[in-house]
C-alpha cells in the first residue's frame, strides 16, 4: 500500500508544524503530551509530537479514502508514523556524531520564517526580538526541537550532496546496462554466389510451369480440433459427472501430449475413440509423454525472478536489477506461489526445480 506511506518532505514539514506552530510557537505543557514514547539515541519522541504527525495524516488518508479506515489500515497507518519518527531521529544522532552542529543564528533563522513573526507579509524584527526576551516567552523550551530540525535539514542535505549520482554517471551506468548491438550475418563464398545474370519474371514462371513435380508436397492432414465428450449415465449425480469429466481430461491431456510427441496416428486415434466413449486411456508411451510435456505455468519474467530469489536476491535487490519496484516484485513472488500452489517462496522454489523450469 505504497499511497500509504509519508514521504519525507511531509514529514519533515510536520516535524517543523511540531516545533513551531502557523499561529504561535508553543510547545505542550500538560503532563499528558509531554509523555515520552520512545527514545532513540537518547532523542525523545513525545505524545505531542507523536499526535502532531499522525492526526493530520490519519485525516489526509481518510479523506482520500472516502470511507472508514479498517484496523489493519489503521495499524499500518501508525507504523508509517512510527518509523519515519525514528528515522528522523536516528539521521539527527549521526548528524551529531559526524560534527554538524547549529548555532544561535540558524535556530532564529528558522524561527524566522514563521508567519507569526510576519506584519503585513514581512518579518517584523521587533516582533521577534520581543518574543525572544519576554520573560513569559518559551523560546527556551523549543530550541532543542527546533535545532533538531535544523540538523535534519543539514543532514539530508549532505546526504544529497555526498551520495548524488551525476548525470554523467547516471548514463554511463544505463548505458552499460542496457546498450547493445545484435549482428546477424550470412557467410557466402564465392563459389556460393552465381555470377550468371538474374532470372527475369517471366523465366523464373516458365521453369515452374516446366517442373512443377519438383515444387509440390505430398498432402498431409491438419487436426484443428477434436471433440472430446464426456461419457455418464443419464440422472448421474454431480460426484460421478465430475469424476467423468476429470477422467475426460487426462485422457485429452494424454492425447494432446502425444500430438507433441510425434506419437504414430494410429495409437493417436485409438485413444481419441476411447476417450471420446468414456473409457481410459492406457497406454505407458502416452502417459509419459503427458508427463515430460507438462508447461510451466509461470511467465518468463516470473521465472527470472523467482531464480534471482532462488540465489538470495531479496525484493529490493531484484528491483534494482530488472528496473521494477520493490512492491511490483513481491506482486511477482506472490503469484508464483499462487500458480505453483506453494506454500511459501522457498515451496515454489522447489516444485519449479523439481519439474526442470529452472
């Protein structure tokens, strides 16, 4: 349920909405929201700041949704909040261990860009100079909330800069994943090319007209199709019309195998005659060739990944490689053991190389 999930640049500004407020920077007072959830490093995660995110979150996907949210939605919805919580906190603790710190200046620079501080849509120094010094004020109480802030702003931005692939390299590297040249060739000698004058069209008509024997094949019959009945006594029950009807199709199964098989036409026909009566197909050539012809009912790009599996790949891991995403390659693994009628990744990983598709 990728819709579900917060993206960064929203939870960065709910991180913001949590430290300084669209009407006036406050920070919870009651005892209630100053409860701690969690820590992570030593950073805490508070009631306040836990409904700061998620209310206005749970509110957006309803009103997306259009309906009530079940409680699997729910409890998918607060694991979301959840970890980008934490994972704001765990980029603010490297930030402080690689050395990035911020000062006084940067803490009234972002405190700056709150429209509280604004009079007629510019900022009022005097305002926030006041706000500053009142005694009354809590600008005391949010700085450590605030510089948190700032340090995730400076952490992802290092992050950008330092990890960054460049467009030089970004083709580079498509360029040798995907470029290609296929060459396909015939290789004359000269004593395999005639160097008479070609044929007109009317020499090449009067040679044909003159050897036709040598331009005909000898007839030969094509099956389209064959009916293949299913035989019951009339008034059967459903179990009995059922077991006729399973019967009926191993027998066509068997017979459509030694089709494929280059069986000879006379044992062919004696096998349609007797399935088309209901009977049983009892033959050890044709049994096998049903056997050894079974199709593989995965697709060619189910099989590679379920091989890529096979060898370890996890989703994120086979995503990068066939240029798919992560959720579309756990669509793959769950229809593979859907059609295999597996019991899990590793099940269907041996019934494909059990019956040779891989």
């Amino acid at each position: 349920m990728n819709h579900f999930r917060i993206s960064r640049v929203l939870a960065a500004a709910f991180l913001l909405l949590a430290a300084v407020s669209a009407d006036k920077p406050v920070v919870p007072k009651a005892r209630d929201d100053q409860e701690v959830l969690a820590r992570v490093d030593g950073i805490p995660i508070t009631r306040f700041q836990w409904d700061r995110l998620a209310v206005p979150y749970f509110e957006e996907v309803k009103a997306r949704a259009g309906r009530p949210l079940s409680k699997d939605e729910e409890q998918l919805l607060r694991k979301n909040v959840l970890d980008e919580l934490v994972r704001e906190r765990l980029w603010v603790a490297d930030a402080r261990r690689r050395g990035f710190t911020v000062s006084e200046a940067e803490l009234d620079a972002r405190l700056q860009r709150n429209d509280y501080f604004k009079t007629n849509g510019t900022f009022d120094p005097a305002k926030f100079r006041s706000y500053k010094l009142a005694p009354e004020s809590n600008y005391h109480d949010i700085q450590d909330q605030v510089r948190n802030a700032v340090l995730l702003d400076k952490y992802v931005a290092w992050m950008r800069t330092k990890y960054r692939v460049t467009e030089p390299e970004l083709r580079k590297e498509f360029q040798s994943r995907t470029s290609q040249a296929v060459i396909r060739y015939l290789w004359l000698t000269p004593d395999q090319v005639s160097l008479e004058p070609q044929s007109s069209a009317s020499q090449i008509q009067a040679y044909y007209e003159g050897h036709k024997d040598a331009f005909q094949t000898p007839e030969e019959a094509r099956i389209s199709y064959i009916r293949i009945g299913v035989e019951h006594a009339p008034g059967a029950s459903d179990s009995v019309h059922a077991a006729a009807e399973a019967q009926a199709v191993l027998g066509t199964k068997a017979v459509l195998a030694g089709l494929r098989a280059g069986q000879p036409a006379e044992k062919l026909a004696n096998a349609i005659r007797e399935v088309s009566v209901g009977r049983r197909v009892i033959d050890g050539e044709l049994a096998l060739a049903a056997w050894d012809t079974e199709e593989c009912p995965l697709t060619s790009r189910e099989l590679e990944v379920l091989r890529m599996t096979e060898s370890g790949a996890d989703a994120v891991d086979i995503a990068a490689r066939l240029f798919l995403s992560a959720g579309t390659v756990r669509n793959y693994l769950t229809t593979i053991v859907t059609k295999l009628n597996a019991r899990n990744r590793v099940d269907a990983i041996r019934i494909a190389r059990d019956a040779g598709w891989m």
